[in-house]
C-alpha cells in the first residue's frame, strides 16, 4: 500500500485486464450503474475491481504480457500486477484485503458467486455460510480455554480448602501462646531452682558442674535427633502413599499402544497429500465447470475479445444464441445445447464427489490427529509417571539411609548420656542427686519450648497464607467465571453463527420478497435441520440448511413448492439474497467498502431498481453492470458510467 493524493471519489485504473486495454474510471460512493450492451468490458471490469481489493477471479488479457488494476480511495492506493512467465501468470502487489474471502462469497455478487450458485444449483447451503469461519481455531480455542478454567478450578479449590482452615489456625494460634507462656513459667522456675541447688553446693565441685553442662548437651543433642527421626518417619510415610498412587496410576495406563504414532504420522501425512491433490483437482474442476457455463451463456467478455479475426467473432456469436444449439468452442462444430449442459451437469457432479472425499479425508485426518495426541499423551505421562516414581523410590532409599544413620546417633547418644548421667553420679554426693533431676527437668523444658516456638511461628505463616488465600479468592472467582463465560461462548459460537444465518436469511428474504411483489410466493425461508450422513466408516449427524418455498394460489391457498419450480427471475433473487444474508451475518461491509453486481438480466427491470435500492442501505459503494433498458428504471441520481 502507498499514499496518494486524497482523492474524494474512488478511482479505478485498469491496463491489460480482461478484454480491457486500458481505462481509468472514476466511481463514487453510493451506486454506480455501469451501462452499456454486452461485450462492453463491464464484467472485466468489475473483475478488475476484485483484484484491486484481493481477489484472484481477474485474468490478463491474452494478448498481453503484463498488466495492472490501481484502486486509489480515501487517500491511499492499492495495486495488483499481473504478469505472464513461463506460460504462467503471477501476481503482485498491495490489494486492499489480505484474505478476500468473504468479499468473494459475499460481496462480489457476479454470476459465477458461489452464494448465489448454492441457491439455483440446490447446493448445501450451510456450506457456503460457514466457508469463512475457521472452526479448528475455534476449537483450538476451547482446548485452551477449557485447560485455563481447569486450572482456575484448581486454584480456587485450594484457596477454598486454605482459607476453611483459618478458625482451626486461630484456635491453635492461641492454644500455643498459652502453652508457651506455661512452658516459659515452668522453665523459669526450673532455671531457678537449678541455680539455687548449685548455689548451695560447695566450691569444689566445678567437676561436676562441666560434667552437667557436658550432660545437658548431650540430652539436647539426643532430643534433636529423635525429633529427626519422627520427621524422617512421616516424609518416607508420605512418600510410600505417594508411591502407591503413581505405581496405580501408571498401572492404569494402556501397557502398550494399539498404533504406533509414527505410522500415524507417516500416514498422516499421506492423506494431507491427498487432500491437497484433492483440493486441487477440485478447484481446477470448478473453473472448468465456470468457464464453460460462462462459454455456454456467452457471459465471458475476455474471450470474446480474444477471439479478434472475422471467422472467430463468428463463432462468438454463435455461442450466445438462445438456440437448441450452440457452436462447440473447443471443435468449432455445432453441438446441442442439452449435450453440453448434460457434460457440465457430469462434471459438477464429478466435483461433488471429490468435494465429499475431501470431507471425508478431513474427517480421517482428524481422526489420526485426534489418536497420535492421543498415544502421544499416553506415553507422556507414562514417562512422567514412571520418572516419578523412580524419583520418589531413590528419596525413599536417600530418606532411609538418613534415617538408619539418626538411630545409630540415638543408640550412641543414649550410652553417652547414660555414660555422663553415671559420672555425675559418682561425682555428686546423695544429697546432690537432686541437682541432676533438676538439671534434666530443665533440658527437657528448653527443648518443648523451643518446638512449641517453632510450631508458633509455623502457625502463623499458615494463618497469613490462609488470610491471602481468603483475600485472593474472589479474584481468582471473577476471573474463573469470566473465563468460564468465554468458553460457553466459543462453545456455542458456531451453532450461534449457524442460527443468526438463519434468521438473517429468513428476514431479508421476507422484506425482500415484500419490496419485489412476487403475488404468487407467499413465503422463501431457510430451515436449521440435522441429518445423519456417513463419513469415511461412521454415521454423522449433520447440520444443513434446507430451502422452503411457499406459494399462495389466486383463492388464497398456500402449499410448499420446490427451488425446481421457482422461475428463472425468482432463483435470482433467491440467490442475491442468500448472499447478502451472508453480507451481514458475517459483518461484511465492516471490512469490504465495495459490493459488485452483475448478471442480473433475469430480473425485470423495475425489481431490478428495487433490488438495488435495498442493496444500497449496506455497501459504501455498490457497482452494478446493467444494460440500458435496465439501467433506465434506476433513480436518475446513481452515477451511470457508459464508457470503459
């Protein structure tokens, strides 16, 4: 894209596109009548608008070796270039739209649009609806956003249990303090008693006095090393559980996977080639089926102009006579119209079938898609599973060994203290044995305390977690319902796009039909209906779009009639309609400034004049081919172009 000169009115510059040489036409915002007789270039040139804002149904003229469209509106230019190598045309450029795919489902409204065609050629109509909507990033979505939630779930499922532990905290909170108050009290008055008794001993007794210092060490250090032991005791308890549930979790787990994921994925990628060749073979399907309905109607202006010498001009005008039969553009023989018709009925139906084997290889590929996750996951957790448990069994042996180490130091502790208990004994007179029970009242009451204070301070770490966790719960609420919102709404995203075709479908076709005054169609609506198809080895149900027609006889009945018996007129509107329903359900114009039309000589004029009336209130700028007959039933406002 590159700026200009802000120009008021959209201008389109064309060179060696279609059967157009060159042209420059100024357009206007509104409705803009391109008037003339056939094999005026306008269908080329609306193609030429197409390509200037992204989509790829233009072609070089077949003279020509190199050609552009320029689309200069609103300040800005956007440009497609057009070039033959090797036998090839390549484009370049900076069109308006990266994806022209909804413009040309539902804003490039020419003959060969595939929404007006679903509609005259009885196609499936939901198809067509939900092309533009990518339904694997929707679902990709909902995986993301269900995991989210899970995890949200989670979260608030532990701030809940943490906060409903508060009152317990609190309560144990001040248990503690008083316990420790106690304790303090109790050892104050041990302390002092021991200090009282070693007052009242003689001098000459600071043997002893080491000795029960030494002692009370020693009955510390035993007392530490039991307290290790319980801890060590209750961790390898924990993990012996946590062992247990992994070992019955990976037990649980499939012993061996039916496929291996690298044939999958071998075959996988098989199939995504068939699908691409598919794909191919039906696009190149549909542009011949296009060419020659376009050959058969005379509609294809480029070849006409292609076909430049007398005897070729001849046969030209052979092909677009209403006869039974027409000139063979491929033999120049004369041929029933009904053969050809017949041949292109053959291959539509031939791209039917390739478009169902398309579906039903999607449907295989995610299926493959879907077990490979699947095995993969499998074996993941597997792996993590047992890469646990071998984790949890060496803590265990590691746990183990500390622990036999604790019990030896507690046997050694134990001869120790018995050892020094004795020598004080020896050392002390029989009056003294008191001071060695007083010395050991106060060693126990140093180490209860000194557990109690550790067990305050783990207390109050668990109420201020508990505290946060009351404070953070309903955050993590709002934000789990907002997410939980998100998923409804992705889940329920496609049935809600299907249900708004519907009923946008059924509304403007109603006011449609009440603008036009079509006296003997009472009614044409679209039907939300699910079938059971088979796709690949399964039976499927199936959303489609089933079209109802409903007539009024002159006395008043109504009956339900079939797309069949509607006339040529009525199928055309049927199908314009149908595609401006997609227009706005799909909030075309948001992202499209142009709406073309073309093809619209099946209509009487005055409809016509309507139609575009009603097609107006949307698009910025609608652009329609028009012969002057028709053209002259328009409100003499819209800007007419006549020459290209």
């Amino acid at each position: 894209m590159s700026t200009s000169e802000t120009t008021t009115r959209p201008t389109v510059t064309v060179k060696n596109i279609g059967g157009i040489d060159s042209s420059t036409v100024e357009l206007t915002d509104g409705v803009n009548v391109l008037t003339g007789k056939n094999a005026t270039n306008r269908t080329s040139f609306l193609r030429s608008i197409m390509a200037a804002l992204g989509s790829n149904k233009a072609s070089l003229k077949g003279d020509a070796d190199e050609g552009y469209v320029r689309l200069t509106m609103q300040g800005e230019t956007y440009e497609r270039r057009f070039e033959r190598r090797n036998g090839t045309v390549v484009t370049s450029g900076s069109p308006y739209l990266e994806d022209p795919t909804l413009a040309n489902l539902f804003a490039f409204l020419l003959e060969s649009n595939a929404a007006r065609q679903a509609v005259t050629q009885q196609r499936n109509l939901r198809d067509v609806i939900m092309r533009p909507i990518d339904v694997d990033e929707i679902e990709a979505q909902i995986q993301t956003t269900t995991a989210e939630k899970r995890k949200l779930d989670q979260e608030l499922e532990r701030l809940e249990e943490t906060k409903s532990t508060l009152p317990s905290l609190e309560s144990r909170k001040r248990s503690l303090e008083d316990e420790i108050e106690a304790t303090e009290d109790e050892l104050e008055t041990a302390r002092s008693e021991l200090e009282k008794a070693r007052t009242e001993r003689e001098p000459d007794d600071e043997a002893v006095d080491e000795k029960l210092d030494e002692l009370q060490r020693a009955r510390n250090e035993l007392e530490e090393t039991r307290f290790q032991q319980e801890t060590e005791r209750q961790s390898i308890e924990t993990l012996e559980d946590e062992l247990e549930e992994l070992r019955e979790d990976l037990e649980e787990l499939p012993s061996s996977l039916e496929t291996d994921p690298d044939a999958l994925e071998t075959e996988l990628e098989e199939l995504r080639e068939r699908r691409s060749s598919i794909d191919a073979e039906t696009s190149k399907l549909q542009s011949i089926i296009q060419f020659n309905e376009e050959m058969l109607e005379g509609t294809n202006q480029e070849i006409t102009a292609a076909l430049s010498d007398e005897e070729a001009a001849s046969v030209t005008d052979q092909l677009v006579e209403p006869d039974d039969e027409v000139v063979c553009w491929t033999c120049g023989s004369s041929v029933e119209r009904a053969q050809i018709e017949a041949t292109i009925d053959r291959l539509r139906s031939l791209r039917e079938e390739k478009v169902h084997e398309r579906n039903q290889l999607r449907q295989q590929i995610d299926d493959r898609k879907s077990t490979i996750e699947n095995a993969r996951s499998i074996t993941d957790r597997r792996q993590r599973l047992t890469k646990r448990v071998d984790q949890t069994e060496t803590e265990i042996d590691t746990r183990t060994e500390r622990l036999e180490t604790l019990e030896s130091q507690e046997d050694t502790l134990e001869e120790r203290v018995e050892t020094l208990e004795e020598t004080v004994s020896e050392l002390e007179t029989e009056s003294e044995d008191e001071t060695l029970d007083q010395q050991k009242t106060v060693t126990e009451l140093e180490f209860r305390l000194e557990r109690k204070r550790d067990e305050f301070a783990d207390v109050e770490a668990d109420i201020e977690d508990a505290e946060d966790a009351a404070d953070r719960i309903e955050a993590v609420r709002d934000e789990r319902d907002a997410v939980a919102e998100r998923l409804t709404e992705l889940r329920t995203r496609i049935d809600r796009i299907e249900e708004e075709a519907v009923e946008a479908f059924n509304e403007h076709m109603a006011s449609v039909l009440e603008v036009l005054e079509y006296e003997n169609i009472e009614r044409i609506w679209i039907e939300q209906t699910e079938q059971n198809v088979k796709q690949g080895r399964r039976r499927v149900e199936q959303t489609v779009f089933e079209l109802h027609i409903v007539r009024q006889t002159e006395d008043g009945q109504t009956y339900e009639d079939t797309i069949e018996h509607l006339s040529e007129s009525e199928r055309e509107v049927t199908g314009l309609v149908f595609a401006l329903a997609g227009y706005l359900v799909h909030d075309v114009y948001e992202t499209v400034p142009f709406m073309l039309l073309d093809s619209l000589e099946a209509i009487d004029s005055n409809r016509i004049a309507r139609l575009i009336d009603y097609f107006s209130d949307y698009a910025d700028t609608l652009v329609t081919a028009l012969l002057p007959e028709d053209a002259a039933a328009l409100d003499d406002e819209y800007r007419r172009v006549t020459s290209i």
